[in-house]
C-alpha cells in the first residue's frame, strides 16, 4: 500500500501514526489542529499548482481532521457550543471548496486553525509541564 504512495505522503502517514500512538488525549486534539492546517496548506498548495488530484486529497484529510475533532467535543464542556459552530463553519467552507476553490476563503479559515493549533498546542505543553 505504501509503494503507491509519493514516499514523503508515506513517511508523513508514517511519523503520524508514531505521534497519534504515543499521544494523550489533550495531544490527540492538537495533533488534530496540526493535521488539519496542514491539510488546508496542501490543498491551497496544490490548487496553485493546478494539482486538482492532490487539492482533493488535502480536502479530505482536512474533512478527517475536522471530523475527529468534532467527535471528541465533549458536550458538557463550556466552551462545547462554541467548538460546534467553529468546526461547522470550517466544514462548511472546506465543503464549499470541492466545486468552487476559493483559496483565500481556505486561507483564513487555515490562519485560524492556526491560532487555535497554537493555543492548544501551548496548554498541552503546560500539561505536560504540570505532570513533571
């Protein structure tokens, strides 16, 4: 399976599989955030290119990602509503981009799993810090 694969996309999948392994559940998350920007980039990546195969490939890994995320909401959390509508309207715009790519719609929303990539990425660090 993996020798039909471009051998960087086989040691992506490879070193994610690794990471998701050794993972906690506040690491799962941010994995998911990282995995979701870098599905985003790759396909805004690739629709520059005129790659329209590897533009659908980076959209469905980013459906992926939106997906697990969307899953682990824990529904009594506070902040539960406001993850909801986030990730619904980033569904909503990497669905919207399967007929009419507009790369600087698929932009914004990757700055934004950016920024919240970097908020959970910093509370996990603390985690981890904490358990030390």
């Amino acid at each position: 399976m993996l020798a039909l694969r471009n051998p960087h996309d086989a040691y992506r999948r490879i070193e994610f599989d690794a990471r998701v392994a050794a993972a906690r559940p506040d690491q799962l998350v941010a994995l998911c955030y990282d995995e979701l920007a870098l599905a985003l980039g790759s396909a805004i990546r690739a629709d520059q290119l005129g790659d329209n195969q590897r533009r659908s490939a980076g959209l469905t890994r980013a459906l992926a990602a939106l997906t697990a995320l969307q899953i682990g909401i824990d529904p009594g959390a506070p902040a539960a509503p406001a993850l909801q509508l986030f990730y619904a309207g980033l569904r909503q715009a990497v669905l919207d981009s399967v007929p009419n790519f507009v790369p600087q719609r698929l932009s914004a929303a990757k700055r934004d799993v950016e920024e919240v990539a970097a908020a959970v990425g910093a509370a996990a660090d603390r985690s981890i810090l904490d358990q030390s």
